[in-house]
C-alpha cells in the first residue's frame, strides 16, 4: 500500500527577515540598463500579483535591498547641499556685499552649473549613478567661485562709477569689469579641473568606479566656467544697472577693515613667532594625517542589510536560522538597548 499526498522538494535554503521564516528572491537588471526604471517595473508586476498572494496569507516585502534606494538617497543629498550652499552663497555674499541681487546672481550659478553637467552626461549615455552624484556634490563648493568673482568685480565698478563727475555707460563698465577678471577665473577654472584629470586615467574597477566621478565634477567646474562669463555679467546688467548702490560699505567690512589693521601690525611686530608656530602647526598637523580615516564618497545608509552564513554540512535550516538570529543580537545587542 502507498500513500499519495501532496509535496514539496526538499529545501536546501532557509532565510529569515526581521526574525521571521521567509524567502528571499533577488532579480538582478543586466550590464547597462537603467536600475531605477527596471526597479519601477518590477514593483508595477508585483503590484499586479499582489491581491493574488494576500490570499493565500503571502506578504511581499518590496524594500528589501532595493537599488533605487540608493539614488534617492544621493538625489536628496545632493538636493540638501544645493540648497545649504545657495543659503550660504547668498549670505555670506550679503554679509561683505551688502547687496541682495549680487548674492543671488552668484546663488544662480549653483542650480545652472549641475543641471548643464547632467545635461552633458546624458549626452555621454552617462546615468545619475552614486558616483556622478557623488562628483557633483564634491563641486557644489566649487562652481559658485568663478561667478563671485565676476559679480563681486562688477558690482564694485558700478558702486566706484556712480561716484564719478561724468558716468560710463552701464553696458561698458559690466563689460570692463568682466574682462578685468576673466583670465584669472579661466586660468583657475583649468587648474582645478587638471587636478581632477587624473581619474580619467585610472584603469580596470577603479577606472570604472571614480571615472564618472570625475567627469561629474569636471563638466560642472566647465559649466560653472561658462556660467560666470556669459549668464553673470547678463544678470549684473540686469539687475544691478539700474539700482542705486548706497554710499556706506557693509557694516560686516567695516568691522573686519578695522580689526585687520590692528591684527596686521602685531603680526608685523611678532613675525618670526608666527612663522615658528605656524610651521610647528603644519608638521604637527603632517604626523597626524596617518591616523585619519578617509573616504572618497559620501556614505550611504540604505537602512537595511542581508547577512549570509555557513554552517557545518548537515545542520538542519531550523537550526541555522537559531544560530544566525543568536549572533544577530549578541552582535548588535548595544544598538537594540
């Protein structure tokens, strides 16, 4: 006599989530395609088959180690530096300047800059991966410079020019002024992005890991670059040709000039001091480096993790997952208190 009754295979796997018996199943997109639209499909399947699993009491867990996570993470990050660097942009240029519109013709670099960059890596075929926008989160602090400067120079001719007995025209001192710096903002617009050339020369994993990177931050500083000699002195004119500049500096320059001239001729007094100490202070800063710990990239939490183990052969998955979940919590006992 036989008894025929229905079945399974054997299982030769067990997996546990949040401490409960459950399956794990990982779907992993091709070299090349698009991680957060392949994500977006297969969330839009498993929402078709869901109603279908709930009744049969099968609960999906969609969160579980999903990549698009990643780039929501990096896009709000980078969304957050944009917006504190423009806060402090427009600031600290308020504070010197004493002027609202040259802080934000300066703020407007920022927003410009990164989206004409991104608007060049699509051109490339390049994808907002973790490290393009790691590459421009590095270059927030750096694509406002060019246009400060040009802003700055600018709004300062106009201020001496309202002073004179007979005006230039508006047009010719923007343009003047512009011209006054441009070389220095060209010639150190390149020597940043030569500093950054090197990734671009990196072969195998790392080439392929910060060679986005660089590019990234290579086409912002580039964009920043345009930015500052064509869209600036363009809102300069704009916005500033016509305004009536006060005749009184910023209050902030006024107490920094005062001190500054105090400060400097003690320092002229104690000058060989200041070197030794000054010295002493950057070898001491030198034998620190060592023990520093340094990354390239921003870190990430993506708030979850998978943790595999291995057994001796023949121990039972009931047993597995005992042993797994008992050093789960004797390994991370101190952050459950």
């Amino acid at each position: 006599m036989a008894a025929i009754k229905e079945g399974s295979i054997p299982t030769i796997s067990a997996a546990s989530i949040n401490g409960e018996e459950g399956i794990y199943l990982s779907v992993q997109g091709q070299l090349g395609s698009d991680t957060y639209k392949l994500t977006q499909l297969i969330e839009a399947a498993v929402a078709d088959i869901n109603p279908s699993l709930l009744e049969q009491d099968i609960q999906i867990n969609p969160e579980l180690f999903r990549p698009a996570n990643f780039i929501n993470a990096s896009i709000k990050g980078v969304r957050v530096d944009i917006l504190i660097g423009s806060l402090l942009v427009i600031v600290v240029l308020f504070l010197f300047l004493f002027n609202f519109r040259t802080a934000f013709i300066s703020a407007t670099a920022i927003p410009l800059s990164l989206l004409s960059a991104i608007i060049i890596l699509g051109y490339f075929n390049l994808g907002l991966n973790i490290m393009v926008l790691s590459g421009l989160a590095i270059a927030l602090g750096e694509v406002v410079d060019d246009a400060i400067i040009d802003s700055e120079n600018i709004f300062r001719r106009l201020k001496e020019n309202i002073k004179l007995a007979n005006p230039l025209p508006v047009a010719k001192v923007v343009y003047d002024a512009s011209m006054e710096v441009r070389s220095s903002v060209v010639y150190a617009t390149m020597i940043v992005v030569t500093v950054f050339l090197p990734l671009l020369s990196l072969n195998g994993v790392a080439g392929k890991l910060f060679g986005p990177l660089g590019l990234a931050y290579i086409f912002s500083i580039l964009a920043s670059l345009v930015v500052a000699l064509t869209v600036t002195p363009a809102l300069s004119f704009l916005l500033l040709g016509k305004q009536k500049f006060k005749s009184s500096e910023s209050p902030m320059m006024s107490y920094l000039k005062t001190k500054y001239v105090k400060t400097l001729y003690l320092i002229e007094k104690k000058s060989t001091a200041i070197m030794l100490f000054t010295f002493t202070f950057i070898l001491i800063g030198f034998s620190l480096v060592p023990l520093f710990k340094t990354q390239f990239i921003p870190p990430l939490h993506e708030g979850h993790f998978i943790m595999h183990m291995t057994a001796l052969p023949g121990t039972s998955e009931k047993e597995s997952l005992r042993i797994l979940e008992m050093k789960l919590v004797k390994k991370f006992e101190k952050y459950l208190k």
